[in-house]
C-alpha cells in the first residue's frame, strides 16, 4: 500500500488542471507575446501613482474582485478569491510606484482549483484534497497559465504606455 502514496499528488496535480485552458481569455494572437515562464507583469503608464492606484482599485470593484488589503500610501493592493471559470480561482497582488517619469504597476497573481476540481480530485482519489494557492506562470499549461492570462487581460484594461513580463519573482 505504501507504494500508492507517493503518486497521489502526482494524481492530483492532474486532476486539478487537466483540461483546463486560456481560452476564452486571451485572443491566440495575444497569448503568443507572452513568454514562457513569466510571472509578473509590469504596466507602464503616464499619469500619477495616485491615479492609478485609484484607477486600478475601482477597476477592480467593477468587475467583482474583493479587496482583502489595500495601503493608500504604498499604492499596494491584495484581492480576494475571484473565480475566473473552468473551476479555477485567481487573486492579485498589485503595487504601484512612480519610477522616474512614469509611473509602475507591479501585478502578481496566485491559482487555486475551485470547488469542482477540489471535489473531483477527492472522488477520484479517496483524499480529502485541500487546494493550496500556487503563482500564477504562464507556459505552464492548466490553472496556472490561465490565471495568468486573467491578470494580463486585467492589466489591459488599465491606462498603459507599454506592458512587460517578468520571468523571475
């Protein structure tokens, strides 16, 4: 029996993101910009830190994101679960800065399976499986990238010079 266990995480990692994608997010002509691995995403744009911070946060609120934390004066925002469809959640981590003549949105995102892919995974493995939250990275496939294509299609909607990916955390 012991010769099971070591497979069950491999069973369910699977499970939770098997025939999970981006579409229906991103268009494939804009999902092929993005480079593997990234992780952040850096929105450049010209007017204040105030700006938009208050920008992003009323972005945020219209589209049905909560905010769990949010510091005026550091410009950071945190958000809740949001689902994002195909039983997967997504939530932010935004901090905003002036950088020289422009202003910086700094976007991270964690994944979690929702409540179907919590159940399914349970049913088929007999474990109670508790979703843990993961960084959102695109070219992984799954949940992961479609988190991360959900954060990038955020960042669209908010006032941009240019937007960038980062690799590294």
């Amino acid at each position: 029996m012991n010769h099971i266990k070591p497979t069950i995480p491999i069973v369910l990692l699977f499970i939770t993101s098997a025939c999970v994608s981006t579409s229906g997010i991103l268009p494939e002509e804009q999902a092929r910009f993005i480079p593997d691995q990234a992780r952040t995403i850096m929105v450049r744009s010209d007017i204040t830190a105030d700006s938009l911070y208050r920008h992003t946060l009323r972005t945020l609120l219209r589209q049905g994101y909560r905010i769990e934390q949010k510091d005026d004066a550091l410009h950071s925002i945190s958000t809740g679960a949001y689902e994002i469809g195909q039983s997967t959640k997504v939530r932010y981590d935004i901090y905003i800065e002036n950088t020289g003549s422009s202003t910086t949105a700094r976007l991270n995102a964690d994944w979690q399976a929702g409540i179907q892919g919590n159940a399914m995974a349970e049913v088929l493995t007999g474990v109670n499986y508790e979703a843990q939250w993961d960084q959102a990275i695109w070219g992984e496939g799954g949940r992961p990238s479609r988190a991360f294509a959900q954060m990038y299609k955020f960042a669209q909607g908010l006032p941009y010079r240019n937007i960038e990916f980062q690799i590294q955390p």
